[in-house]
C-alpha cells in the first residue's frame, strides 16, 4: 500500500490588534459663570466631545454638587441625577447636553459651584476628562 499524503492547515496569520486610543473632553457652553433668577429652572450648555480616535460610549457624570438641585439632561429629553450616557460617539464628535438647576424661590443669593466630567466607557472608565467647575449665581 502506497501512502497519500495529508494536508496539513497553514496556521491563520495573526490579526494585529489595532492601538486604540481613548480621550474625551468637556467644556461649559458660555464659559464656567452663569447667572440665574432664583425660583426659576436654569439650563446650562455642556459640550462633551470624543476626542479619541475609535467610537465611544461616553458618560457625563455630575461630581460635585451644590444647595441647589441639578439634573444631567440630553437634548432627547433623558436626565440623571449622576451620571447621563452618550452611546455611539463618533470620533472627533461633540454633543450637546444641559446641566439643568432648580433654583428655590426661597434660597438666598449665592453662588454654588457643580463640578462635571465625561468619561470613557470604552476604556471601562480608566480615561476621563478633567473635571470642569461652572459657578451658579442665584440672584
């Protein structure tokens, strides 16, 4: 009996995993003072913007918080108290979000400082932005 010969696979070339990079940034539309009329809602502009090199799932999360109530609101109509997602960044993309404070008609005049950042879920939370401060006068 003569042998045949067998096939034997050339083993798959590796693919390269690709060097991701993660980054986000965040900035106050209007600069970091803003003046409110007490026993009013205030709505104040944040932009958050993937400025990593991949699509990315951004939170923007409230860490500081002040006297006054404050919600994160997207422009779709969704708030948190904390923290609010923006799935499906695309890289170099900004969006548009509100820091909305309820002001009492009672409260006397102040200001109260809130403290937010972005963070990146793709990177499970290792890359954030610095976290940026906006002064709220209630007058």
């Amino acid at each position: 009996m003569i042998p045949t010969e067998t096939w034997t696979p050339e083993p798959a070339t590796e693919t390269p995993t690709p060097n991701v990079h993660y980054a986000t940034t965040l900035a106050i539309d209007g600069g970091e003072q803003h003046s409110c009329v007490l026993g009013n809602s205030c709505e104040i502009g944040i932009l958050v913007t993937n400025s990593g090199d991949t699509s990315d799932n951004i939170s923007l999360a409230l860490v500081q918080t002040g006297a006054w109530p404050a919600q994160l609101c997207r422009m779709d109509g969704v708030c948190s108290d904390n923290s609010l997602p923006l799935n499906g960044m695309g890289p170099g993309n900004t969006a548009y979000a509100k820091l909305v404070i309820k002001l009492p008609g009672d409260a006397t005049s102040q200001t109260i400082t809130y403290g937010l950042r972005s963070i990146s879920n793709g990177s499970n939370g290792s890359v954030m932005s610095n976290v940026v401060t906006v002064a709220v006068e209630g007058k």
